[in-house]
C-alpha cells in the first residue's frame, strides 16, 4: 500500500504506472478525494484506499482515462468532516483537480458535497447513509441503499428473523450518534415498533467512545431476543468485549457497518448478523470487473497486512464508485460536471455490484442490500430441519430440494444430507407437507457448498433469497 500521509506521492506514482505500459499519454487527468487515513474511521478508509490504488492502477495499464494517464491526489481528512471541507476546497481551488470522488462515511460525504455544489462540480460518493439529506443534483450514490434505507433495510432484516425457528419478541437497540448509523438505528426503532416487537432498551454512544462496559451490562440485564446495533468500525468489537467481559453473548445481534475483517474474524462475532451488497462468489463475480478486482484486492490486502483480506460491502462500493466515473466519462468523452452528471441521470451502469441507477429519489436507485450470518450447518440440512422445526405442529415432513438432491426432515426420520451440496446458482424449493397438502417456498443458491457458509436473506422478492 501507497504511504497514508503524501497525497502528492499517490498521484505521481499513480502516473508513472501509466506511464510505464506506454499506453496513455498527455497531461493527466486529475482526480481528487480526502479519506480518513488517520481518527476512529482509519480502519475502513484503508479499505477505500487500496481500491482507489488498484482502479487507477488497472485505468493506467490499459489506456488511461480518454487516452490519458490519470492521477488521484487523496489527503487525510483525519476522520474530520470540518477538515474535509477544507481540504476538498483546496483541491478545486488551488490543486485544480479535474473531478472529484467522494470521502468515506457520511459526515465527510456531506461536507465534500457542500464544496461540490458551491463549485458546480460532479460528486461520486460510496459511503453515505442519510439519502434524504442528498440535496444536490450533481452527487451520485454507489453504496445501493435505496432511497429510504431505514424503512427498507430492517423490514428486510427482520423478516428474515421472522422466518426463523424462534422469531424474537424482544429487542434491544443500542446505537452510536455518528449520523448515517442513528439514522438507520431510529428507522430500526420505528420498524420494530410497527412489527410489535418489544423494545427493553434503548441506549446511544458519543461516537468516538470506547468505554462500552455499561451498555454492555444494561443489555445483559435487559436480556433480549435480539439486538440491534448501530455501530460503524470498530464501535461493534469494543461492544463484544465489553459483553464477553461479563459472560454475556447475544443470542441474536446485527450490526450496521462493522469494520470489515474484525468482526467476522472475533470469536464473539459468531452468529452476527450484518449487511451485504457484495459477496466474493457468483453470480457477483459474473459482474464487469469483479473477478479481476477480487483477484487484485486478495492479493494486495494481504501485502498491505490489512486484517481481512477479501471484498465485501466497502470494497465493492468504492469500487463501484470509480467504475462509475469511469463509465461516465468514456460515454460523453468529456470532463465537463454538467455533461457527465446528466448522461448519469438518464443511464444506468454496470458494476460489480450489479447496474445502478441514478434516477430516483435524491439520485438513488434501488435497495440492493441483504443481510448475512453466519451458518454452522450446511444449507439443505439446516434449511429443511429448522422449516420443519418451526411449523411441527402441523408438518409431517419437510424436503429442501435441489434437482435431484433432497434433504428431509421428518416426523419420523432424523434429517439426512447428500454428500454433495446444491450447486451453486441453482434454484431449489421447501416443502412443508401435511397429508396430501403442501406449501412451498422456493429459495436461490448464490454460493457453493466448498465456500465459506454464508447465508443471507433478501425479502424484498415475493421468493425469499438464499445464500450459502
């Protein structure tokens, strides 16, 4: 990885890679950004680091941005959104960068969004989490939330709790005040008020504090079915420790942007439940780009030492990000904001996150996200034994099928799996029989059975979808 303080030596050697292949040639197209490479927010902003490195360093082999080489001048905004501002007027003002790309998290997006829009100029942004305050024409989201994320985003998540053996009937909800996490923790709030929920605690966090010892307690005392927590970095493993300290351990808990890595990687992160709009299998790696960026990323993340090394929700949106100007500016053959922002407006573009579009509400498209866990058993053997568990009241048998596979649970015979999984891609089906009647519910295969178990849950078809 490029050293995190000298914005000016990332842009030089973004240059001479280009320079190198012989293959893009003039003055370089100027691309600037601030990240928080330093402050509370430094463990994610890395991560968008890096896939600005490897996008303009993949742009720069081939032939450049309309056949010149493109350099990315990125400053530390320290996690500051105040410094941001600043430095995002400096780089219109006095580093004369020809397009800008958004910072990380929210506050900071906001801040750069201010300066574009005093200077007319295009804002391409992957991590915001408040679209309602996106009033500027100009800016353009690539993190998939839709455009009314805290309704949307835990309906999903809760239904897919719903559909479990043991739906909750309690919550807790404990969240930080960093402004795109409590915006979506209050939506959390209103939802599962609407769904009858129970809510035995509500407590909220300063961003920036790390003592979690009494939220953690207060939760322990409250003892809920479920907790919902609104933590961005490392704010969700502080928690853990703070609950493994006293011998507690949620029996369900989701978080909203954990640091990528930590948390998957703790042992108190077992069964946590996260969003996803990305995940390193098919049919995401069928996407333009994601094969060779996932290649790319694995390889450098491990060089770099960063603590996890794969391509998940952060990645695949700043990615997405520069896939978009990309598209932007190779269509229209301009460097013009008003030019590129109207093609962006009427045209939708293909990412590894899938084809977003920029014609809705505050510029957003659709809610792509989904909800992940992780899974001890494999798919069709837990799928057909907790379906059957939570209707054996009226079911004497319960198959999950995939083709010619089958996986049962029934009244009289314990649940048996095929050597061999479903195969990915494929479509499969459960069936809840009583006599000659059945319901059924079919379910979608994203990963395969030699890959990491992972599940996710999507609501927002009439199918619920399957990841595994």
């Amino acid at each position: 990885m490029l050293p995190r303080s000298s914005s000016a030596l990332v842009g030089a050697i973004a240059v001479a890679v280009g320079s190198a292949s012989g293959a893009p040639s003039g003055p370089p197209i100027r691309i600037g950004s601030t990240l928080a490479l330093t402050g509370p927010l430094a463990s994610t902003a890395l991560v968008h680091q890096l896939v600005g490195e490897i996008y303009v360093e993949q742009i720069n082999k081939k032939n450049g941005l309309l056949g010149r080489p493109v350099e990315w001048i990125v400053k530390d905004d320290q996690s500051k959104p105040e410094l941001a501002r600043t430095l995002y007027e400096q780089l219109i003002t006095v580093d004369k960068v020809d397009l800008l790309m958004g910072p990380y998290a929210t506050g900071a997006i906001l801040s750069a969004m201010g300066v574009a829009q005093r200077y007319n100029k295009i804002l391409i942004h992957h991590t915001f989490g408040i679209p309602s305050l996106a009033k500027y024409d100009a800016q353009f989201p690539t993190w998939s939330l839709g455009a009314d994320p805290a309704a949307t985003f835990p309906n999903t998540l809760l239904d897919a709790l719903a559909a479990t053996p043991k739906p909750p009937k309690t919550i807790a909800i404990v969240t930080s005040k960093f402004p795109s996490v409590h915006f979506m923790s209050l939506g959390a709030r209103e939802v599962a008020k609407k769904r009858g929920l129970q809510e035995v605690v509500f407590l909220e966090w300063d961003f920036g504090n790390r003592d979690f010892g009494a939220i953690a307690a207060r939760v322990k005392d409250a003892n809920p079915d479920f907790v919902w927590v609104g933590a961005i970095g490392l704010e969700g493993n502080q928690l853990l420790d703070a609950m493994k300290k006293i011998d507690y351990t949620p029996p369900l808990h989701f978080y909203m942007y954990p640091a990528p890595g930590p948390m998957a990687q703790a042992p108190e992160g077992k069964n946590a439940l996260a969003a996803t709009i990305f995940e390193e299998n098919q049919p995401y790696l069928n996407n333009p780009g994601a094969a060779e960026f996932v290649k790319l990323f694995n390889e450098r993340a491990a060089k770099a030492g960063l603590s996890y090394t794969g391509v998940e929700t952060q990645a695949a949106a700043s990615y997405s990000a520069w896939q978009v100007l990309d598209a932007a500016v190779t269509a229209t053959k301009s460097l013009d904001d008003k030019v590129l922002a109207e093609w962006l407006r009427k045209n939708r573009v293909d990412t590894i996150q899938g084809k977003l579009r920029f014609d809705g509400p505050s510029n957003y498209g659709d809610d792509l996200m989904v909800v992940e866990a992780g899974a001890e058993r494999p798919l069709g053997h837990r799928l057909a034994e907790e379906y059957r568990g939570a209707r054996r009241h009226a079911d004497d048998e319960v198959v999950a099928r995939w083709g010619s596979r089958a996986f049962r649970s029934s009244r009289n015979r314990r649940s048996r799996e095929c050597s061999s999984g479903p195969s990915t891609g494929s479509w499969g089906s459960v069936s809840a029989c009583r006599g000659g009647s059945c319901a059924r519910s079919t379910w979608r295969i994203l990963r395969s059975r030699s890959s990491p178990r992972i599940f996710a849950i999507s609501s927002r078809q009439s199918d619920a979808s399957i990841r595994s």
